[in-house]
C-alpha cells in the first residue's frame, strides 16, 4: 500500500488481487471458481462395432467365443454421486452386430456382489434395481432414439428418447435379453433386431452405454451424462461407426386396447349395466423418419 499527496488531497493506493497474488496464481482462481467450466462440453467419445457372423444364446452367461473376440468399451464415468469421477466399480460393454441384430454384454463386477439389488417386476416398471441401459440415435440426428435397460433380475425397460419431449415409454420394442448374478458381480447380453428399430443404413449413430449401482446412489455412463442434463439427451451422446449394410424392417406396430365401465344408481334400471370398449392403434413407419398413427374404437353391442 502506497499513499501519494497532491494538492493537499492524500490518496491512498490500494494493490489490486493480480498484484498480489500475481497472473498464474489469479487464473487457478478463476478457474476454481463454482461455474467456471460450466461452459465446457466433455469430449465426444467414438466406438467401432464389427459385423460378425456368430450363434448367440442369449442367457446373460457371455461364454460363446465370440465376446472374447471383442475389445470392451470400459471407463465408465459417474453422474452421481461424483460427477465426472470414474466409476466406483468396474464395468465392461461388448458389442457386434450380424445381419439381423445388435448384441451388446455388459460385465457389472461388483466388490460385493451379495449386495446387488435386484427386484421382480412387469416389462417397464420401475425397479429400483441395478441395471444396465443402452442409448441408441440410429439416424445420428441428434435429436431422437432408443432407450433399453436391464435390470440384473432381468426386467425389460424400453422407451423412445427426444431432445424436446424427453422420454416416451409408451413404446415397446422386439428385442431380447437376458442376465445372470455371479460371485463377481453380475452380467447381461441382449440382442436387438434391426427390424425392431429405424434407421439411415450407412449412417454414423449415436451411443450411450450406462450402469445404475444403487446402494451406493451411482449413475455410471460412458460418454458423460452431466447432472444438469439428467438423462440420454440425443445431442450429447458418443458416436458409433461400423453399422453397414443392413436394412431396417417394415416398422408395423399394433397396440391394442381394453377398458370396462359399470355403472349404477341410474334413473332407470334398464341403464345399469356393464360397458365393454377395445380398440388398438397401428404404428406404420413408412419412412425410416416418418410415421403414420391410425386407431379405431369398438363397442359391443348388448
């Protein structure tokens, strides 16, 4: 601190934070700061899937030749509890394709695997459970795709994914799989046919491989899923290249309908009956990024 006099005015010069504690030093101190890397996008991670033409039993075992062929995708990173810290638990993913479906393993190593949860449920509840999830974009827009997930009972989860619109589990999908409790952990395989999904053959897709660990809270992801995004968004998922001559199927989906009505206390008791509805709604990809949605309601007549 210096003090100057002018005038009979005494000014007194305060020494500014880069003088004290000099350039570098101010840098780590910004850079430390809360937020200021929240401008900083992580690294697009790019995996390389091979056509192979090879017998699969899915059976959440992994013994058929073919996945000792395979180099794993591993390096797990967390979403919670840590963001962006690796993966409290080891985690391989393996994946091929033949010409009618998609077959990912996953290997979930757990140091203590007595203390894996894994619950009973119907397709698409909300276990609770440790499991794993597949994230696929096949048109790599960016913008739509696939979510898959298995819980280590073997409870299907699928869904459609959207930036805008988040997720949609309205949507079932064919696809099969399969999982087994180890002494070392616990594994999965599922096999997904092409026909199941949509997709530009030739195109790069989009990628996200993920693993729930919930006794300990953890949310683990290959590319890095940032608590502020949640979930899959489209736009920040990796890239998958290797997905070549392929032809997706016709895309027809049939979801029928049920409901009951009963009704009483009415004013006449001609009108005190039972009321049976159906009807089913048909899906028709007839574009691998078009849609056409018909429905149609029934009544029996009484």
């Amino acid at each position: 601190m210096a003090a100057n006099s002018a005038a009979g005015v005494d000014t007194i010069h305060i020494p500014s934070v880069r003088e004290v504690v000099g350039p570098l030093a101010l840098a780590g101190l910004l850079l430390s700061a809360p937020g200021a890397r929240a401008g900083t996008e992580p690294a697009t991670r790019k995996a390389q899937i091979r056509h192979i033409e090879a017998k699969i039993h899915v059976d959440g075992r992994l013994d058929e030749p073919v996945w000792s062929q395979l180099t794993p995708l591993a390096d797990f990173v967390q979403t919670d509890p840590n963001e962006g810290a690796p993966a409290s638990e080891r985690t391989e993913a393996f994946l091929f394709y033949d010409n009618d479906k998609l077959y990912f393993g996953f290997k979930c190593y757990d140091s203590e695997p007595d203390k894996i949860i894994a619950r009973y449920d119907t397709h698409d509840a909300r276990t609770f459970s440790d499991s794993v999830n597949i994230f696929l974009d096949p048109f790599g827009d960016r913008r739509t795709g696939y979510f898959f997930s298995i819980n280590a009972r073997g409870v299907q989860f699928d869904a459609l994914l959207s930036e805008a619109a988040g997720m949609d589990p309205t949507w079932d999908g064919i696809w099969e799989s399969a999982t087994r409790i180890e002494s070392w952990g616990w594994s999965a395989e599922a096999a997904i046919p092409f026909k199941s999904i949509r997709f530009h053959p030739g195109q790069i897709w989009g990628i996200n491989l993920g693993r729930d660990i919930v006794r300990k809270n953890e949310r683990d992801n290959w590319q890095i899923v940032t608590r502020f995004d949640n979930f899959y968004r489209p736009s920040k998922a990796g890239l998958l290249e290797g997905v070549e001559n392929v032809k997706p199927g016709r895309n027809l989906e049939l979801i029928p309908y049920f409901s009951s009505r009963l009704r009483r206390g009415a004013p006449s008791p001609l009108d005190n009956r039972n009321r049976l509805e159906g009807g089913g709604d048909l899906r028709w990809g007839i574009l691998p990024n078009a849609t056409v949605n018909a429905g149609r309601t029934f009544s029996p007549r009484r």
